[in-house]
C-alpha cells in the first residue's frame, strides 16, 4: 500500500521530466521479469518505476546496496556481509510474480562509457530462468542528492528511458554457474544496454 501511495504522489512530478520514454512493446505482459538498466542518477529508480507505470501500470521493485529508499517499499537492499540471504530475498519476489530492476553497472556514473556489468543480475536470471529486459537512460544526471531534486522540480525534459528487446540468454540456462559462465551472460546483458543508453562499453 505505500508503494502505491507513494507512486501515486509522485507520478505527476516525475513524469515531468521524461522527454523520452519508448520500447514499451518489449515489456512482458506480466511479471516475473529481470530489467537491466544503467545507473546516472539519484533518482533513477524513482524514473523507471513511473516509466514502468506510465506504459502499463507495473510495479518494479529495486535491489539496492543503500538503505536510504527503505520508506518507499520498492527498495531490497543487498547487504554485502550477507549476499546470500539478500539473492535468496530477491529470488521469493521474482517467484511470487514481481519486476525487479537491478542496476547491472552497480553504482552511479555519468560517464560517457558504461562501467564492467557486474553479474548478480545475470545469476537471477539464471537461476530464476526469467526474461531480462535491458533498459537505458540517458540525459538528466545530478553531482549530488539536491541537484538531481532541482532536476526533477525544474522539469526540463530532459531524461530519456529506453527499453529494449529482451537478452538471448538461452545458451547460459541450465548450465553450472561459475565465475565463467556469468561472465559471458553478464557480457550479453550489457551489450543489450549499451544502444539504449547512448553510451560505448569498454568491460
């Protein structure tokens, strides 16, 4: 209930600052599905939810190494002492039906380059046997917390948020998951990113 709540309060806001929002016909109909998504903002999990919301009214929810989103109830957080239990958390969700957005670069960064994928998106995938929806963003990006807030009340219109057709992993499933293996998804994942965040990959 406070997902929605606060989803409901917020859209309005938020939604004015997409110049873009496309490939919408790459999304499931229904979860459980993966997404992918680069990171250049604070509010980029904020951006996604809407954009999710916008096409087809879904909830995504999204793993996190901060706690600082705990209010908004979207937010599963992966504590780096126990990285087991948090993939265990994460894996209920996507069995009982649900969207989770993992930022695959695992930090934010405004570069012009995406930074090496890292693989716990491709081992929930795996592991789950789930579709992997690959997203970018492009555009609006804030040094720190308050400047991304003067973004998003500025309203400019200047973020874009593609999706794209869902990650072949086909070749990965059923397969033991070593260092190797997720390395090469992991590779694939990102390769599906890369056009939709206007950004070159060097990983």
């Amino acid at each position: 209930m406070v997902y929605v709540t606060v989803r409901k309060i917020l859209y309005p806001l938020f939604k004015g600052v997409f110049s873009d929002v496309s490939g919408g016909e790459h999304l499931p109909p229904n979860g459980p599905y993966l997404i992918a998504a680069n990171h250049i903002d604070y509010l980029d999990g904020f951006y996604i939810a809407m954009a999710l919301h916008e096409i087809n009214g879904h909830e995504v929810y999204f793993l996190t190494k901060s706690n600082n989103y705990w209010w908004t109830r979207a937010a599963l957080r992966i504590n780096p002492d126990r990285r087991s239990e948090s993939v265990d958390d994460a894996l209920q969700y996507i069995r009982q039906g649900k969207i989770i957005c993992n930022f695959v670069e695992g930090s934010r960064n405004a570069m012009l380059h995406l930074l090496k994928g890292r693989t716990g998106t491709a081992r929930l995938a795996l592991l789950a046997n789930v579709p992997v929806i690959p997203v970018g963003l492009s555009g609006l990006t804030g040094r720190n917390f308050v400047q991304s807030l003067t973004n998003l009340v500025a309203m400019r219109k200047n973020l874009s948020i593609r999706f794209g057709p869902e990650i072949n992993l086909e070749r990965f499933r059923g397969k033991q998951l070593d260092y190797g293996i997720l390395q090469e998804a992991t590779q694939e994942i990102m390769r599906g990113v890369v056009p939709l965040a206007e950004k070159v990959y060097v990983g």
